[in-house]
C-alpha cells in the first residue's frame, strides 16, 4: 500500500463546475496536509495546507481533512481553464521533522 | 532576488561523469531537500538537510552526494552518473514558524539528461 494514494486521473470538468480532488493516507500519525500545484514542465507550488479536522477555504479553494478516514480532499469551485494542471498532496508528522512524503498527483482538465 | 534558485536549468552529460547541481535560497530556511520526480513515481526524496553540517538520506540515495557548509546552499553530486539518473531535480526549503508551520517551497527544477 502506497503511504499516499491519488487517483492519476486525468480528472476532466467543465468551466465554472468544482473539481474535487482526493488523497488517502496510510500512516494514522500524520498530522500536516498540503496540496500543491504542478503545471506542467514548473515545479510545485504550495496552494493549500491543513492541520485539523473539518473545512479550510481560501478563496475558490477548499481543503477538507478527515483523520479518522484517512482522507484529504481539495475542493476548486467554479473551475478555469487555468486550473489545468496536475495536483500533489503530501502528507508530513512532526517525529519526521519536516520531512513529506508526496503522492504521484491527479491532473486536472478544465474544459472551456 | 528572493527565494530559491537552481543551476543550471538543464544539463545534458555522459554517463560516468560527475555532475553537481546548485541550490540557493535566501529565506534562512533551516531545512533544504532535493527530489527528483520521474513518470509514474512523483517525486521521491534524495537527501534533505536539517542545517548547515547536517544531512540526511531519503528514499533514493544511491550514487547521490551532498553537503551543506552554509545555510543558503544545497549542493547535489552526481559522483558517477548513470542513464538512470536522467530526471528533473527540485530542491526544496522549509522552516518552522510557530511550531507548526513547514510547508515546503520548491525552486524551478534542473532537467537533467545523462547519455
């Protein structure tokens, strides 16, 4: 079992739909969740971290975290063309210091 | 300017050559990390460093050299590289604020082919 599972996709949505993405974790002891952003030939760009339970939203971004299932997921509503990209999430304990460990990513399509 | 910075972006060498790849941040960040991140694998940690004079392996450290004298750099020595070692390297920093933060901020990549 991989420590962090993601559905590669591609994930497709129209424009102005929300794309939900989602990421399992196996290790019960992790306690920090970020996803990032990966665009193609760039490298990753932090657009949302989570420490505790429930709902995080900066703007049309929503981070929901579940620690008793395991589960993170990021919530992009009212999609863009320009959200087309491929979405890591990594998942972080403090015993490993600052260490992630990252799943392969889902990538996202947005039809216009 | 401010941040992190890779050099070079690409690099095309021979197998069996060594090949180092820079990093420099200007955050005072404490830790540093490179990855490497190839299809299908996403990106698996080579060695990261807590602070200067400290380092320490990842997941895939074989036939990979750093080290760390100062804080704002991050070398990584390919001491003899092989075809498959051919990839895009990240390095990345962090640091702690308020105890929980250490998000991770990631330079721009070196794409590195080895014939």
């Amino acid at each position: 079992q991989k420590e962090v599972e993601q559905n590669s996709g591609p994930l497709s949505v129209p424009e102005g739909a929300i794309a939900s993405l989602n990421c399992t974790y196996s290790d019960r002891g992790s306690q920090s969740f970020f996803w990032y952003r990966q665009y193609s030939g760039k490298s990753p760009e932090l657009i949302m971290f989570i420490y505790s339970n429930g709902d995080k939203e900066d703007g049309r971004f929503t981070a929901q975290l579940n620690k008793a299932s395991q589960y993170v997921s990021l919530l992009i509503r009212d999609s863009q063309p320009s959200d087309s990209a491929t979405y890591l999430c990594a998942v972080g304990k403090k015993s490993s210091g600052d260490k992630l460990t990252f799943g392969t990513g889902t990538r996202l399509a947005v039809r216009p | 300017d401010a941040g992190i910075t890779q050099s070079p972006r690409y690099k095309i060498t021979e197998t069996g050559r060594q090949v180092t790849l820079m990093c420099h941040q200007t955050w005072s960040h404490s830790y540093m990390f490179w990855y490497r991140q190839d299809l299908g694998h996403g990106l698996r940690l080579i060695y990261y460093s807590a602070a200067a004079d400290i380092t320490d392996k990842g997941e895939v450290p074989d036939g990979y050299v750093v080290s760390r004298s100062k804080t704002e750099n991050f070398p990584l020595t390919l001491e003899s590289a092989t075809r498959s070692q051919t990839s895009v390297y990240f390095c990345a920093s962090s640091d702690r604020r308020g105890g929980g933060d250490y998000e991770q901020y990631f330079g721009p990549g070196t794409r590195l082919t080895v014939t």
